[in-house]
C-alpha cells in the first residue's frame, strides 16, 4: 500500500486547524520552516517516521489516523482490514473465521 501524502497533508492541516494553531505557530515547535510544513500539508513533500511523531504529539492525534484516516480509539478501526482479509480467503475458512470471532464476542 503506497502513502498518500495529499491525504496525509490534507489530515495533519485538519489537526493543525483543529488545535487552532496556525503553520508559523506549529513550525516553530517543530524547529522547521513555514514553507517546509506548507509542502508537507499540501502533500508536496514527503516526511518521515521521525517527523511524523512530533507533529502527531503537538497536534495530539496519533500517527494511524494521520496515515490512514482511522484511529486505534475508534470501535472500529480494523473494519476495513478484516474486510480485506476476508475477502481474500475461501468462503470455507471465511465461516471458520467467523465462527471463531462469534466465540470470542460471546465470551464477553
């Protein structure tokens, strides 16, 4: 699965404005230039794992979210990966999985 930067560009913006913090305001927190995170929100330049972190903290939203729209705090945010497994697998084990998970939702 390749990054999408736009996306992730479009999301950190998202998080700034949400923080009501302006891109000069984040820049200087983040030790980098107004023009370096305006490339980055507008998906124009890529940011690495390291990066990513500090901004993630700053803006208190966590880096699955920022990377695929969905966060780990969501009730469902394994939704759309199950749905990819499942529909990779034969219909015989997809009903062993199923069995399997009604199992373990039972237990609780």
């Amino acid at each position: 699965m390749a990054l999408d930067y736009t996306i992730i560009g479009q999301r950190l913006k998202k998080a700034r404005l949400d923080k009501k913090m302006t891109q000069d305001n984040l820049a200087e927190k983040l030790d980098v230039s107004i023009a370096f995170l305006s490339r980055v929100e507008r998906g124009n330049s890529h940011i690495n794992l390291k990066r990513l972190t500090q901004i993630c903290d700053i803006l208190g939203v966590s880096e699955g979210y920022i990377l695929n729209g969905v966060s780990s705090k969501s009730s469902n945010y394994l939704t759309s990966e199950f749905n990819e497994i499942l529909s990779s697998i034969p219909p015989e084990k997809q009903k062993l999985i199923y069995k399997i998970a009604k199992v373990i939702s039972e237990e609780e």
